[in-house]
C-alpha cells in the first residue's frame, strides 16, 4: 500500500514563503517520478510542477517558474515544494502525486499519475 502523507500547508501573506512536504512509503521512491498539483475551490486540479527520478530534471508550470522549487531527497522518500513570492492566486489544496514514468519522463497530466496523497491546504492573504 502506497502512502503519500503532505505537510507544511498553512496561511501566509502574499509576497511570502512556504514550504511543503510529502514523505511517501509503501514504494521505491527512487524509482519514481514525483510532482505537485494544486486545486482551488471551484476550479480544476492543476499541474504545478514535477522532478525526474533519475536525473532529477525539473518541469514547471508557466504561472509557478521562477517563484517554485521542487525537489527530491530519495534517502528520505520525500519530495519537497518551496514557494517563494507567493500570490492570492496561489492559494489551493496542494496535492503530492507519483508517476511510474521512466528515466527522462516528466508528466504533468493528472491522469498520468497513479498515487496521491490526501492534500494541504495553503492559503495566501493579501
């Protein structure tokens, strides 16, 4: 049984900094491809951002480049999203998500990821 379990959701002015967690067991996390999306009430999920599992190669979506990091530490089978600069806009439930896609792949279409967890909360005030 996989498990993804997020942390690090909570309030914050705009303009400021969070960050989140996913500790994921129950698979080989190294083997894996890991990504954010994000959905905000009454809209869509939306793609954030993904990390390779081999090489740790980044893809991001247009409205979070620049101001986004994710990473990886597969030590800890976590991967992290630190966001920076953050915006009103940016406030939704944060969702941690695996894909089995192989080296050199980074999906960021939901229905190409197989594992999510239960999500958290991020909410940007002005």
């Amino acid at each position: 049984q996989v498990q993804l379990v997020e942390s690090g959701g909570g309030l914050v002015q705009a303009g400021g900094s969070l960050g989140l967690s996913c500790v994921v067991s129950g698979r080989t996390f190294s083997r894996y491809t890991w990504g954010w999306f994000r959905q905000a009430p009454g809209m869509e999920r939306e793609f954030v951002a993904v990390i390779g599992w081999s090489d740790g190669k980044t893809y991001y979506s247009d409205s979070v480049k620049g101001r986004f990091t994710i990473s990886r530490d597969n030590a800890k089978s976590t991967v992290y999203l630190q966001m920076s600069s953050l915006k009103v806009e940016d406030t939704a439930v944060y969702y941690c998500a695996g894909s089995p896609g192989g080296p050199g792949y980074l999906p960021h279409s939901d229905d190409e990821f197989d594992y999510w967890g239960q999500g958290t909360q991020v909410t940007v005030s002005s």
